[in-house]
C-alpha cells in the first residue's frame, strides 16, 4: 500500500442498494461507518462528487477524527446503483475493524466476455476526445537514470530475466496506432506507440499454466495488476517510444506499458518490474475501488461494475 498518508484501505462493497441524491448517500456512508469503523470519528464532511465516464459517480466525504486528520469516505455508485464505500485510514490512527469484511475476489468481476467489438480506434460511449494526453503521477515522476534502470521479469515464469534499455531494443520494436483512454473520461483519438511485444516477452520468460494474473510495479511506486490474458495480447507493448520519440520522463520514460483495450491506468509508466503469479494482489487504483480489469469497451471502470 503506497497511497499518500493512507495505512490501509477498507473496501466495503454493497449489495443491491439504491441511493438517489448526495444526502442519502451521505446518511448511508454514515451508516456503514458506524457498523464498521465505529465511532472514533466525530463528523462528516461532504467534500466533492466527481463523474468517472458517463457511468458512475465517485463522491468523496471526510470523517473528521480531530480537527486535521479524517478518515476518507469514497462512495462509488452507478446510475442509482450504490456499489461500494471505500474507506481510507490515515496513518497513525490505531484502527480495529468491527465488522468482519469479506475478502475481494475477482472473478465475479471478469465473468463478462461477451463479444464486444474491441475497437481501439473509436472507443463506446462515455469519453470525450482531446488532443493532448492528460499527465498523470499520483505518486510524482521518479528519478530515472537510465544507465542503472532494468525492466525485472519474474514469478511464476520458467525464465526469470532482466533486460536493460539496450536488451529491450535488440528484442526488435513494433508500432502501433491506437487511442488512449484515461477512465476519467478523456480519450486521445490516434496515437503510435514503439516498443517490445509482450508476446516476445513471453516466449522468452515462459510463463506457467497457473500465472492468471500480471502485477506491475513502477519506479514510482505504482502498481497495478492486469488479466494474463489481456496482459498478453498481440497489440500489448513495452513501450520505449511516443508519436516516433523515445518517451519524455512526464510519459514514462525508460519504458511504460500500452495495452491498448484497457484502460490508462493498467498502462503503467516507469515500468520496472513485471511478476506473473496465480494470485490476485490490488494494485494502486484497485485498492481504491477501480476494476481488476478495465476493459474499455465493457466500461469497466469500478469492481463490481
Ligand atoms: N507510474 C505511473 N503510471 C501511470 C500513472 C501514474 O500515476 N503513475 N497514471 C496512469 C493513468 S490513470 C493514466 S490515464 C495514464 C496517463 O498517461 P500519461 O501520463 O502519459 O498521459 O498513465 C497511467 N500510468
Ligand atoms: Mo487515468
């Protein structure tokens, strides 16, 4: 967990709950922090709600513990469809769960694989087109001295290895054009990409039968996590360039990931290390409620989508 001033995060999904105006949502979030959290906290602050695509809505509250230090409170809904709290304790604040809270599991989340067009060109609903990419460091933009920068290649994969930046250009770099859509809501319309197919990362790891799942960590801090399976498509790339430069350090420069059907969040900038394991771990936005895929064109914005 690297999520500024935050110890631990509590995810508290809902069921079958219906909310229709930021006052009930408030009363509710009360509600569930009393259950969970008890009543260490003596008042609730209505901060701000924010659209997340056309879908859903993220409204963010603050349970004061004294007069500087609170507990966020980010309710995530859909429609009038109040799908989860997620509540964000600050450190230094000795908190004891009440409620027993069951763990996250993902594949309720991943069940959808009806056959959506995946047109990476003209995305669906619910973004509106810029011209130039939003930068984004929530964790701010790493040092990156590229003489000592390698890209780490482990788990559950027969050929652990390590490539540095001169590896990853003598394992040959494809291009590809594709937009790029931050789950914000902006999309840019025609990007190119350079950089290293996952696939010829693949073969040369040979990850095992049981890597479901694909965790990235970032010099940074960030991390994320990604289906194999999406992980691995023939348009996913190591990206070492943007627009035919190599990438500028504010868009990840050494490397970031591109996997063009997610998305921007999966496609982590300042890449360092890439882990193929069986096992379902959140990264930095997935501890905060978003999807353990994100598949644009299925919308998947929020778990439990
Ligand atoms: N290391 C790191 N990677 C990251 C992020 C970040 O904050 N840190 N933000 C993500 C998000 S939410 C988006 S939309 C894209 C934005 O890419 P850009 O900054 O090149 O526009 O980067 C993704 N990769
Ligand atoms: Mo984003």
């Amino acid at each position: 967990m690297s999520i500024k001033g935050v110890s631990s995060v509590i995810d508290c999904p809902l069921d079958d709950y219906s909310v229709n105006s930021v006052p009930e949502i408030r009363d509710s979030v009360v509600a569930i922090a009393r259950s969970v959290l008890g009543d260490a906290w003596f008042r609730v602050e209505y901060e701000n709600s924010e659209p997340i695509g056309y879908t859903h809505t993220l409204h963010r509250f603050r349970l004061l513990i004294d007069n500087d230090r609170y507990i966020g409170a980010r309710a995530v809904v859909r429609g009038t469809r109040f799908l989860r709290v997620l509540f964000t304790i600050p450190f230094g604040y000795g908190y004891e769960p009440r409620a027993s809270l069951s763990m996250y599991k993902p594949d309720a989340d991943l069940r959808d694989t009806s056959k959506h067009v995946e047109d990476e060109l003209h995305p669906p609903s619910g973004q509106v087109y810029i011209s130039i990419p939003i930068v984004y460091a929530i964790l701010g933009v790493p040092q990156a001295d590229v003489s000592k920068w390698s890209l780490q290649i482990e788990g559950d994969v027969d050929n652990p290895a390590e490539f540095n930046i001169v590896d990853l250009y003598e394992l040959g770099l494809v291009e590809i054009e594709t937009s790029f859509h931050c789950v914000t809501g902006w999309s840019i319309r025609r990007m190119m990409f350079t950089g290293v197919p996952i696939s010829k990362i693949v073969e040369l790891v040979k990850p095992r039968g049981v890597a479901k799942w694909v965790y990235i960590e970032s010099l940074d801090g960030y991390t994320t996590i990604i289906p194999y399976d999406d992980f691995n498509r023939e348009r996913s790339i190591i990206a070492l360039e943007m627009n035919g430069k190599p990438l500028d350090i504010l868009h990840g420069y050494p490397a970031r990931l591109i996997v063009p059907h997610l998305y921007g969040w999966k496609s982590a900038k300042w890449v360092s290390k890439i882990v193929f394991t069986n096992e379902y771990k959140d990264g930095y936005w997935e501890a905060l409620g978003y999807h353990p895929r994100g598949n644009v064109a299925l919308e998947e914005r929020f778990k439990q989508n």
